[in-house]
C-alpha cells in the first residue's frame, strides 16, 4: 500500500501581529510623556498627593489642639438654659439670683486656630443623651468637676423635661434622664488619692508653728470617696490637676 505524504506549505498562522516600528516609537514617546506629567505634578505639589493618601482632619472641637490653641471672642450665644434650673445649687444660681455682669459672662466664645475662626460647635443635648441611653457616666473631683456637671445637668435637662434629682450609691449631686435611662451624678474627692488625718501624738508639740497634724496621702491607694463606684458606672471622669 502506498502511502502519500502532503507537506502544508501554507504558512502558520499568525496570532500576534506586532506595530509596525513607527507606531511602536509612538506608544513608548507616549507613555514616557504621561509618567513625566505624572510624576512632575507629584514633585510640584506633594500635599495635593499626600491629602489623597490621609485621613480628613477631626471635626471643630474634636482635636485635643482645639481646647488649647485658639482664643476668645465675643459671640453672645443663646443661653441652653435658665436660672429654673433644679440642679443649681440656690446660693450658686448666678441666673436666679440675678448676678451683675451675666450678660457679658455669656458673651464669650472660645475659637480654636484650627477652625478657621469658627467656634467649638455648642453640645446637642438630645444627641449626646441618645449617644449614652441606658449608661450611667460619673464624675469625680472637687469643685471644678462639680460645676461643670451642673452646668451639663441644666444643658441636658432641655432635651427631657421629665429629668429630675439623683442622689445614690453615695452621689452628692445628680441627675436621672428616663426618657434615655441615662444617670449623670457627681462624687466629691478631696484628693483622688486615698489620705487620713494624723493629729500630733505629742503634746507637748501642740502650738508649735501652728501645726496640729499632718495628712497622710497614699498615692498609690485610690480614695473611698470613688474607689467603690467604679463598676455601677459606664463612663468616670475625673478631674486632673491633683491626685
């Protein structure tokens, strides 16, 4: 049996037909030409790239710069609250007593450098008590920390007029918000840090420059006044300038 071989002499196919040289210089001249644009715009104006690449900066008043950098201005804001207010103290109801000089005491705003000449925005009540329904925040300290829960007593009191006095778990002061089950409250501390009177054993040393005892103060011990709180609490704030 003969067999016949055939040889294809027909060319193979052709599955990538490159540029011609021409074309080929055009594409390399123009990708070169776009790296070059983008590079020199990177080079020029690096921030424009690098603001790309961060985070967007902290809203006004959020920034631990802003309660410190800046300064105050006359605004004359709307007050949140009046001398009504249950939470006051009577004989430090600046309002209800009719202190001179209140007018020009709330005139004042404070504008942080970082904004642009805009004030800190002022607090939403019914926003912050919605942000903390069903918690329980605490503040401990001295008088400072005192004043500044009742100013925010008598702030938060205008977005639940159903807010009424709150006194436990050894609380001098506080308040009770049931339309968001949240408790605002306040307890007293000398000291942060644990201390105990220690009169003068001797004494024959009574008198002596007018020193009768000393106080001891445990740094390292926190004070009873807050110590046993600690868990009925969500959020303690503290005041920071002493133990």
């Amino acid at each position: 049996m003969a067999h016949h071989l055939h040889r294809n002499t027909s060319p193979p196919p052709c599955f990538l037909r490159l540029p011609s040289p021409a074309l080929r210089l055009s594409l390399l001249l123009l990708i070169t030409l776009a790296l070059l644009y983008a590079f020199s715009v990177f080079l020029l104006n690096p921030s424009s790239f690098s603001r790309r690449l961060l985070p967007p900066p902290p809203p006004c008043g959020v920034a631990a710069a802003d309660l410190s950098a800046g300064r105050w201005a006359r605004a004359h804001p709307r007050l949140l609250y009046d001398g009504s207010c249950p939470f006051h103290r009577n004989a430090w109801n600046c309002l209800r007593n009719e202190r001179e000089g209140m007018d020009s005491i709330n005139s004042w705003v404070w504008l942080p450098d970082r904004c642009g000449g805009q004030p800190i925005p002022r607090i939403d009540p019914a926003a912050f008590l919605g942000s903390m329904r069903g918690r329980k925040i605490g503040f401990v300290g001295d008088s400072l920390n005192e004043n500044f829960l009742v100013a925010l007593l008598c702030t938060l009191r205008s977005a639940d007029g159903g807010a009424k006095k709150w006194k436990r778990k050894g609380a001098w002061r506080g308040g009770y918000f049931p339309k968001f089950d949240a408790v605002v409250a306040y307890h007293r501390a000398v000291l942060l840090a644990k201390y105990t009177w220690q009169p003068v054993d001797n004494s024959a040393h009574l008198g002596q420059d007018g020193v009768k005892g000393t106080y001891k103060v445990d740094i390292d011990v926190p004070a009873d006044d807050w110590a046993n709180v600690t868990k009925f609490y969500d959020v303690l704030i503290f005041n920071t300038g002493h133990w």
